[in-house]
C-alpha cells in the first residue's frame, strides 16, 4: 500500500479479550475504496492449521451479525472456508483475514505470504479436489487476485457479494 495512502487510513486498535482461541477484530478502519465508496474494514490473524476455517466462519459470523447482515452469512461462510482452506493446503502459512463492509457490498480478502496464483479448475466428478476457486468464480458477484506490490511475496485473494438485497430481506422487512 502506497505510504500516502496508508497515512490516509484512521486506525483504531480493539482490545484483545477473552479466553485462549477466541477470535476478536484485531483492527478497524473506516476506508474509501477507489470508486469512492467508504469501507469498515475489520481483520484478524489465522494460524496455519486445519481449524482455521473454522475459525475464519465464526469470525465471519461474528462481523456480519454485528453489521446486521447475520442473514447473509451461509454464501459467505461457504467462499472463506474455501479461500482460507486453500491456504492451509496449498501455502502452509498464517495468514490475514479481512472483512469489508460497504453500502451494497461485502468484500472478503485473504493475506498470504506464497506469490503462487490460484487456478480456477474444472475437476471431473470423480476428483475430490480442485473445486474450491470454482464455487468463488461461480457463486461470488466479484473475486480477484492482487500480488503485493511492495516488493515482498504473497497476495491477496478476495471475492465480493452483493448485499443489499439480504439487509433489506432480514433488517429492513414489517413483521406481522
């Protein structure tokens, strides 16, 4: 991130509570994305380990219901089990797991220390691997990869989802 812009960014660091593996906003920032639509912005550090999914989901979960989009969750869920999986694999490193919230959308990225590109697969049926990208390319309304420009290795792996058709639907609807 140019210097510029990370000076542009207000910080405010979140007290870490709570008992050993229990998973807290590490930052939140307030955040204006190119085409001028401003982001909150919340992260966490995953660990390199086969529960890190799990943890990813509850994350995920927690965030969402805290920006009253609880009903949005299910599709969210299922793409960062996918992406932070894929790390655990196919990297074996820590990484970095951000949610972003803006008027219409929803953009998750994962941090990773490998340059190495996912590859969208069309595996055959009988393979049981290889189809993790495919549900983001197929499901999300948006996803990408972003290499570090900063001269280090690794990258960034995001998707995006509409949201404001299930705000409305959960939030926003006259109960009887």
């Amino acid at each position: 991130m140019p210097g510029d812009l990370r000076a542009s960014l207000r910080w405010r660091r979140f007290r870490r509570r709570g008992a050993a593996g229990t998973l807290f906003p590490r930052w939140e920032r307030d955040d204006r994305r190119h085409d001028g639509e401003a982001m909150q912005t919340v992260e966490t550090q995953l660990p390199n380990n086969v529960g890190s999914p799990q943890l990813a989901r509850a994350f995920l979960r927690s965030t969402l219901s805290t920006w009253k989009l609880d009903g949005f969750g299910h599709v969210t869920e299922l793409l960062v089990t996918e992406l932070v999986a894929n790390v655990v694999t196919h990297v074996g490193a820590p990484m970095t797991l951000r949610v972003q919230r803006g008027a219409s959308s929803v953009r998750v990225e994962i941090d990773d220390p490998s340059p190495e590109i996912p590859v969208l697969q069309h595996p055959d049926a009988a393979e049981e691997h290889g189809r993790g990208v495919l549900l983001v390319d197929r499901l999300a309304d948006a996803w990408g990869v972003e290499p570090n420009t900063d001269g280090t290795d690794g990258k960034t792996v995001w998707f995006e989802l509409d949201v404001s058709t299930a705000n409305a639907e959960i939030h926003d609807r006259a109960f009887c």
